[in-house]
C-alpha cells in the first residue's frame, strides 16, 4: 500500500501518512507522494481545505525515517529505486513535501493523533489549524542525532510560539504534551482522541462554506505580510482587498445575507 494516501471527498482532502508500523515515518516514497498531493491540492479547484492526519492510532509522524531516509540525504546510503532517485535528483521534492519555499495558499488542518516529531512537527508548522488527540506528543528530537530539523523550524517555530518555548524545544530536543502544546500557542485545540478526525472535519467543513477566493488570499496576505514593516503590510492588504473586491463571489456574500440565502460561491 501506498506511504501517502490521498482521497478528496467532495470540497475536502483527505492525506494520510501511512506507514504506522515505523510511526509514519517518511521514507523517500513518503516524500515524495507528499508534494504530489500538496501539488495536486493547489491545482485542483474544486478542493477547498485539506485535512492531514497519520495512520493509526499511536503517530501522526515521527519525520524522517532514520535507516531509509537520513542515509540517503547523508550520502551514506547509495539509492536503491526510483523513489531513491527522485528525492536525489530534484531537492525542490523534499521543500515541497514541508511546504517550505512552496506556495500553497489554501488551508491545510492538522489531525494530529499521536507522536508529532521531528519532521512531522516541522510539517504541522506549514499548516494553518492544528488539532490533537489527547495522547499526541510534539518534539523537535534531531539535536539528539546530531543533526538539526531541516525543514524549515529554525525560521518558522520562533515566529508562531514565543522564543524562550522554541529554543527549549530546538535545543533540547525533549518531548512536550498535547496541553502544554496549546498552552504555548503551537496548537489550536486538544480533544479525545475519537473526536480527533470529526472535530477537523467540522472546522474544514466551515471554511469551505466560506467564499474560496477570499480564504485562499486571506491566508496569501498573512503569510506575505509576517516581518514586514506596517506601511509594507498594509499595502499587500490594500493589493488583497482590490483583488477580492471585483469577484463575482464578493458580490454573491452580501446579496445572499440581504436575500436571508445560503450564498453559492464559484469561486470567481
């Protein structure tokens, strides 16, 4: 079976790390499947929110797969398949897969149910709304290895949790809960673990009622806008507003509110 699964049903995408019996650990194919479902995601019109959870009930992801893929990136593994190869021979891959560098401007959930670590907390970084199971557990555990995360926490965890949390993380590379992980500001909820996937599910299902255009520019400008001086920030906002303002959704949200409707957004 495939190390990503991938399934849209109606406006909602379903991704899930699939290899429970190493925690979800990415190995090249996992790497490589992920950018193509991050790919395919923003391509696809019709989707409107993707929901990104791992298989089982122990991990979400505990990152890089120490025997298969930290070998290879290392050097000190020669490639073995075609999966080997593609993560050798185009490194955008692996920035795909952490949307580190890869613009992706429609909003991507958390399902968070279990182990968070490493590279899958590093990933959970590029998503907008984290949920998590009550068990779940985060870390960033690479200074254990010797080797620092690589996807893009040493820029991206001190601007989302405050700087004494991140470098407590980063630098002693120890495990925190699921409550002190909300307590810091990483997480958005925690709740049992079988209301996990239909809590994220409620949440997606929300946004997707919500005119597309406007959520994906929403979360365009806020991540252009993050360091940026005011008055720079401000005129990003004012280039979102003008973009927005001539949609033919734009016109559909207010009208459907005076009409006491349910408004039908295209998408235009």
């Amino acid at each position: 079976m495939a190390s990503v699964l991938y399934e849209k049903k109606g406006e909602l995408l379903y991704v899930t790390l699939n290899r429970p019996d190493v925690h979800n650990a990415w190995d090249p194919e996992t790497v490589v499947r992920l950018a193509d479902a991050w790919r395919d995601f923003a391509a696809d019109d019709s989707l409107r929110v993707a929901i990104i959870t791992g298989a089982g009930d122990r991990s979400f992801s505990s990152g890089a797969d120490l025997k298969r893929l930290i070998p290879l990136l290392y050097r000190s593994r020669e490639p073995e398949d075609e999966w080997d190869n593609k993560v050798l021979q185009n490194s955008d891959i692996a920035r795909t897969a952490l949307l580190r560098g890869y613009e992706l401007h429609k909003p991507i959930i958390a399902a968070i149910n279990g182990f968070c670590l490493a590279g899958g907390m590093e990933l959970i970084q590029a998503t907008d709304i984290r949920i998590a199971a009550e068990h779940a557990t985060f870390g960033l555990t690479e200074v254990k290895r010797a080797i620092i995360p690589a996807g893009g926490s040493l820029v991206r965890l001190a601007r989302q949790i405050p700087y004494c949390h991140a470098m407590e993380i980063l630098l002693t590379g120890e495990s925190i809960s699921a409550e002190d992980a909300q307590g810091i500001g990483l997480i958005n909820r925690v709740v049992p673990a079988d209301e996990l996937m239909s809590t994220a599910e409620g949440v997606a299902a929300k946004i997707a009622e919500n005119g597309p255009l406007a959520v994906r520019k929403i979360k365009e400008t806020v991540l252009k806008t993050i360091g940026l001086p005011l008055a720079e920030a401000f005129a990003v906002e004012d280039d979102a507003v003008r973009s927005i303002r001539d949609s033919e959704d734009a016109v559909e949200g207010p009208l459907a509110f005076a009409e006491k409707r349910k408004p039908r957004y295209v998408g235009k």
